[in-house]
C-alpha cells in the first residue's frame, strides 16, 4: 500500500471541503465591486495570522530561492480577483462547477508542462469525476463571468503543478506564508488605484476566508508533493458532495438523483484508481 498516496487523497478530500466554507463566505458579498480590495484583505490576515507561527518555529521570513513561490504568489493573487468577481455574479453551483474543471486542467497541465504520464485509467477518472460534478451541479446559466471562473480554475491548476517546484527545504507553513506574503505589494498597489473605501464587514469575511483557504491551500502542497498529479486529483471533486451536504443542513436544499448519480462517477472512478496505485 502506497501511503503517501494514501494520505494525500485524505487529505484533499479534507482540503476540497473546507474551502467549500471560504466560497461560502466570499457569497455573502452578493454585488461586491471592489474585488482587489478584498483579495488585499485576505492576503493580508493570512499573512499576519501565520507569522506568529513562523516565528515559533524560527523559520526565516524572507528566506532564499524566492523565484518560484513569487510566480505562485502571482499567480495566486489573479486567481483569487476572478474567483471573487465570479461568485460574486455567478450562482454558487455554476461557479463552483466551472472551478472544478481545476482536476481536468492540471491533468492537461501535468501532460503538457512537466511530461509526467498519464494513464488511460487516470484520464478516464479525472474526465468521469467532471462529468459527475456536472451531473449534480446541472448549470444552466453562463455568460462572460464564467470565463472568469475558468482562469480562476486554471490558476488553481497551475498553482498545485508549481508546488513541485519549490524548494524542498521550504515546508508547508512556509509556502503558504509565501504565497501571501509575496503578493501583498502588487495587491496593494490594485487596491488604491481601485479605491474602494475600507469596509469592515468585508474585512472580516476575508479574515474568514483566509483561514478556510489556507487549510486547503496547504493539504494541495502536501497532496502535490506526495504523489504524481494525475493520481490524486479525482480527490479534489469531494468538495462537490460537501457543497451539497453544506446546502442540505444550513440552506434547506434537497440533492435529487443527479447527486447520486453524480457521486458514483466521481467516487467509483477514485477508488479504481487508488487500489490500482497499491497494486
């Protein structure tokens, strides 16, 4: 049994129900136009809330071999902005669908980028995993924010490829620290030519936000680490049961039997996939 593997399933199946919380709160800003003061926001308390935990372990602040958490920074900050603009026009389970062609696109990506192989059976899991998502999801509205949910989904992709490249010596805590750390300048810079008064309400959704993004944001380092990128990526499609689940206690919805349906192509392909992997 391939543990690593394992574990980086786990803990994407963790990852991808957490962060179901930030798209949750990012909703309530229902008309929000002030994204880049937002994606500030957040950057911001993500950064002041892992700095204390940077200086207990006494891990450098500004450490070497910045290049790539840079690019991920970057990369980070615009897939945040057009996340934001597309939950904030989009229905909640059209946005989220087109996020999750994030599997799919770091598949391609895998493939194209860093050559790793691609089996027929992790292909086949990724693309079953997709059409299950649309299955539940069944989005029936799409209009020119959805192309913003689609660059929020390939940066997402990007973004865990990347992973790889970072130093080995710079651990979770450290990246994610990084990650907001290093795009803080530019988001500023966004944020006062935007010139959005400061609103404290959207404050604290960010800080809110932050927390449950970082959680995902760091079983992703872990996951993409662990294991090649087209074995654990089906994983990432659990989030989608977890949004129907969110609905069912809080919002009254009821799943009908597109979700079921759309559970099996997502959950059966990924065991496939797992217990070929331990074999």
């Amino acid at each position: 049994m391939d543990r690593s593997l394992v574990w980086a399933i786990l803990l994407l199946v963790l990852g991808n129900n957490v962060v179901i919380l930030s798209d949750s709160l990012i909703k309530l800003l229902d008309g929000f136009e002030a994204p880049f003061q937002f994606v500030l926001y957040r950057q911001l308390s993500a950064t002041l809330m892992l700095l204390p935990v940077m200086l207990f372990f006494k891990r450098p602040l500004l450490p070497k071999k910045l290049r790539w958490h840079a690019t991920r920074a970057h990369i980070f900050l615009l897939g945040t902005v057009f996340m934001v603009i597309s939950l904030t026009t989009l229905p909640l389970a059209t946005a989220n669908a087109i996020f999750y062609a994030a599997p799919v696109i770091t598949v391609v990506l895998a493939r194209w980028l860093f050559k790793e192989k691609v089996t027929v059976l992790s292909l086949a899991t990724a693309a079953l995993g997709m059409v299950g998502v649309l299955v539940i999801i069944n989005p029936t509205s799409a209009n020119i924010f959805a192309l913003a949910a689609l660059i929020a989904a390939t940066t997402l992709a990007l973004n865990n490829l990347l992973i790889k490249k970072l130093p080995t010596e710079h651990g979770i805590i450290d990246t994610l620290y990084l990650t907001n750390l290093l795009g803080v300048p530019t988001a500023t810079v966004l944020a006062i030519v935007e010139g959005a008064a400061f609103d404290r309400n959207t404050f604290m959704i960010a800080i809110g936000s932050s927390l449950f993004a970082m959680i995902y944001a760091g079983t992703c380092v872990y996951a993409y680490r662990a294991a090649e990128s087209n074995k654990v990526t089906s994983a990432e499609y659990t989030g989608l049961i977890g949004a129907v689940l969110l609905g069912m206690l809080f919002f009254a919805e009821q799943p009908d039997a597109r979700f079921y349906i759309g559970s099996l192509l997502i959950v059966v392909p990924l065991t496939l996939l797992t217990l070929k992997s331990r074999a």
